[in-house]
C-alpha cells in the first residue's frame, strides 16, 4: 500500500506540473501481457513440465522531462519504473532513469540506462526483446540484467548501474553513444579489483538503410589471486526495408579472458588450461506487413565455445521465433507467437526474459503466447 500511495502521489505531482508547463513534461508507460504455456523437454534432466502463465513484459510507466537553460542548452531528466501487471508488482526508478544536459553538441546523463551496446540494436528485434521471444535467448550470454560492476559477468544485454553516458548528436544520418560504468564496486571484490564497464556504439540510418557496430568491456568483473579477467563484446548489424518488408541481421562475438571456471554461461565445459574463450553468434529477422497484419521470423544460432586451450563440444544452441501481430491503432496490438530453443548437450540457454528455469544441459525451452500491447 505504500508504495502504491508513493507512485499515485508522483504521478499526480507530475501530472500537476505537466498542467502547468505542457511542453517540458511527459508521462509515458508500455503495457505488454500475454498467456504463455511455456515447457523444457528433453536433456539431462527430468524437464520442466508444460506450464500455463501470465506474464507481464516489462511493461513500464515513465516521467521524463526538460528545462529550456538558453543559448540552446537544456537540463534534462527521465524516471522510468517497471509494473508487474500480472502480480502487481514492480520497481521505482528501476528502468532507465538519469539526469543530464543536452545541446547542440549532444547530450550527458547520469545514472541507470542501458549500455550503448544494448540499446544500438533493440529495435531490430521484432519481439521487443521484452518477451520469450526475443533475441536475447542466443545472444548477449544468454542474459539480461540490471547490474552494477562485477555482477553478470556474462551480460552484455545489462542496465548498468552508475553509469555516466554521452550521446552524439545526429549528423548526416551518423549517431553514436559512448558509457562509463565508474568503478564504485572497488572494494567489495574478494580479492584486488577495479571493476568498471566501457561501452561504445556507432550508427548510420538513412532513409530504408540502418547499420550499427557496438563494443563493450567489462574489466576485473572476476578476479582470482592469480589472474584478472577482461570481457568484450564485439557485435555488426543492419536491416533494410523493401516496401512493407524489413530484414535485418546481426553477428555477434563474446570473448571471455581468465577466470573461465566464473563466466556465468548457461554452458558447462572443461577449462583445463584454456585462459580464453569465444562465443560468436549469428540472428536473422524479418517483418511483413500486409495492412493491419504483422508477419514476423527470427531465427538465430550461437555456435559452440572456442577455447585458446582444448574444446567444449555440445555448447551451441539454436533458436527459432514466429509470430503474428494484429494493429488496431499506432499503439494497440494484439499478438501471437512461438518461439523454441535447441540446446547443444552441454549447453541449457533460457528465455533471456522471464526464463522458465530449472532448464537442463541439452533441453528445449519452448514457449506458445497470445496476448496484447497498449502504449501511451
């Protein structure tokens, strides 16, 4: 209840205060539920039985704001907060939320958002990346999270906390972002450390045309006694729209340095005496729209772990995604879609959100939903 109350009373201060200055403040959300049956079957072990589940994707509610500073400099602000529409549930301030300036020259924020190599490639993936369905399932380590430095390792699909980022402005179609996840994390590492995160992105869009490239570093995320890790990801994409058609595609690597005991992959290997190991994964889309109908296909494979010392046989996965998608207006549709993961033996990849669990070495997570999206 007090929470509730807490919200209720924010939103109508914002609200009051948007009455009064329209043009400076918004108030925005995504409400997305659906119906899942969702299983595993096969593997190691004993599965996890078809289940039938509500579930709230992500769904937000959000304030964000500005201040006109003159000479074409402006103060800026974003509060975003996820909702559990399915158990009435959530967190404030728990999404992107910052403050900054903007101007001419771009825009610095200061926070908790989505790391440039996150947010430059989200909007190719036609489930959201918000839903079973999405692509997150082979890419990114298999997981998404909102962390601080030396916490899911293996994420490069992270909200990172701390983080101060700056935005270019957008010239002749070229954009880019650059983040800084300081290293507050210093001294709570079991052994010396100096966690922090680097995470570049480059755009260009014009016209039917967008291609991206993003780097990310995580430095001393998990140190031994003897040996300090570095984890970088490397990743290209693109998409073209022919008429009322859009593909897009994406190639991904994930190189893991020392510490291989500690990666946090959904993978199980011998490390032996490798001190570094890759992960390259590949995904293709494309939507079709015929008036209000939405085709959709996403298909995507991660191929087994290379390590500099020995292998990892079994660690690939493969993933497949459908779906259906109805518009009623520019912010109401109603969707379908499935969507299933092959997982090599030695390998148990999961819906990167809301993730059945419990899926075994060489299961398949499979997952069937309907439901609907509401955005204002």
């Amino acid at each position: 209840m007090k929470r509730q109350s807490l919200v209720a009373a924010i939103a109508a201060l914002v609200a009051g205060s948007a009455h009064a200055q329209a043009d400076s403040v918004t108030i925005y959300g995504r409400l997305n539920v659906d119906v899942e049956s969702v299983k595993a079957s096969g593997g190691s072990g004993a599965g996890v039985t078809s289940t039938a589940r509500l579930t709230s994707n992500s769904s937000l509610i959000g304030f964000r704001g500005e201040e006109d500073l003159g000479g074409g400099m402006k103060a800026l602000f974003q509060l975003e907060n996820s909702v559990g529409l399915d158990t009435g549930s959530g967190t404030f301030v728990g999404r992107n939320s910052g403050v900054g300036i903007g101007g001419a020259y771009g825009t610095l924020i200061m926070g908790q958002w989505d790391t440039p190599y996150k947010a430059s490639t989200t909007r190719l993936d036609p489930f959201g990346d918000t839903t079973i369905a999405g692509y997150g399932a082979v890419l990114y380590g298999d997981a998404s999270n909102t962390a601080a430095n030396a916490a899911n390792r293996n994420s490069f699909d992270r909200r990172q906390r701390n983080v101060i980022q700056y935005w270019t402005p957008n010239v002749a179609g070229f954009s880019g972002r650059l983040a800084y996840g300081v290293n507050e994390e210093k001294g709570t590492c079991a052994v010396a450390c100096d966690p922090k995160l680097w995470s570049l992105s480059a755009a260009y869009e014009q016209g039917p045309l967008f291609l991206g490239a993003a780097v990310e570093q995580h430095d001393e995320y998990a140190n031994t006694a003897t040996a300090r890790t570095q984890d970088t990801g490397f990743k290209l994409a693109g998409s073209y729209t022919f008429g009322a058609t859009t593909v897009s595609a994406l190639a991904e690597r994930l190189r893991f340095s020392g510490n291989l005991a500690a990666t946090g992959l959904p993978k199980v290997f011998t490390v032996g005496a490798a001190t570094e190991a890759k992960l390259d994964t590949f995904w293709l889309a494309a939507v079709h729209r015929i008036g209000a109908h939405n085709l959709r296909l996403a298909l995507g494979k991660s191929r087994e772990l290379k390590l500099n010392l020995g292998s990892a046989p079994g660690t690939d996965a493969r993933y497949v995604a459908l779906g259906y998608g109805y518009t009623f207006s520019k912010r109401t549709e109603a969707y379908a879609m499935f969507t299933k993961i092959s997982n090599g033996g030695n390998s148990r990849n999961d819906f990167a959100v809301n993730g059945i669990g419990g899926v075994t070495n060489g299961a398949s997570p499979q997952g069937l939903a309907v439901g609907m999206i509401h955005s204002f």
